[in-house]
C-alpha cells in the first residue's frame, strides 16, 4: 500500500475527527448521557463559565436564534440554566449546571482516553508532531468553536 497523497488530508482529517467524536458520544451514551452529540459539545465548550445567547451564536459563528434553540436544547438536557446578568437585568446568562459539568468533564476523559489509544498504536512522537502540525494550520476566519455550517 502507497502512502497518502496530500490530497488524502482532507478525509484523513474527517475521518479521524468523526472517529474520534463518535467514540466520545458512545462513552457519554453508556455513562448516561445518550441524547448529547457533538455540537452540543461544541455549544457547551463555548458558553464556558456563562455568556449570553448572543454571545453564543458569536461564538458558534450562528444567528442569535440558532444559539436560543440550541441554548433551549442544553436547558432541556439539564446541561445549563439562564440566570440574571449581574451588569444588566435585561440579559440572562446561559450558564452550565452541576449536570453540564460533569458531562464536559466525562467528554474530557473520554477524549482523553481516545487520544492514549492512538498514542499506544502510532506513538507518542506521531500524535505530538500531529497536535504540532493542527496546532499551527491557518483557521481561517473560524473560531474553536464555529460550527456555523453544521446541520
């Protein structure tokens, strides 16, 4: 078997990531968590410690009602609740729950755990210089969290 062309990157890349994503989403649906899928990783990852649907679609790269519906989708999972905004009594703040926590934190682990799997089969040199090499690619106009073009 040849070595992948440059050309190949692109699907390599997806591939990986789906695999990787998927794996995680089957921990997390076996420790209790079957409804969650990657973009509500993602939305989770960008409210962090609390911002508003606003600043949630900013950083989603979405409209202020795709980050309402996804923010009313974590609210019904549990994952995080709206309090008042202590600079503005007209804003509420999406902000995580005991149960939106811990499920980032079980994410982590099992992302964890993904990555020591491709450590044990590639080495630790390879995973390295591959977080090196994403670590360094041109994002473009995409922030970590954009998945603005997601269905």
């Amino acid at each position: 078997m040849s070595p992948p062309t440059d050309l190949a990157m692109p699907f390599l890349l997806m591939t990986a990531f789906r695999g990787l994503v998927d794996a995680v989403g089957d921990g997390l649906a076996a420790a209790g968590y079957p409804a969650v899928r990657a973009t509500h990783g993602f939305a989770m990852q960008a409210i962090g410690s609390g911002c508003t649907s606003v600043e949630l679609g900013q950083r989603l790269g979405v409209t202020k009602q795709a980050a309402t519906k996804t923010a009313a989708t974590l609210e019904d999972l549990g994952f995080i609740t709206r309090v008042p905004s202590p600079t503005d009594g007209r804003e509420r703040l999406l902000v995580p729950t005991q149960r939106g926590q811990q499920m980032l934190s079980l994410s982590a682990s099992l992302f964890t755990q993904q990555i020591q799997q491709w450590r044990a089969r590639v080495g630790d040199d390879s995973v390295d210089a591959t977080l090196d090499t994403l670590s360094q690619a041109d994002p473009g106009h995409r922030g970590p969290t954009d998945i603005s073009d997601w269905a």
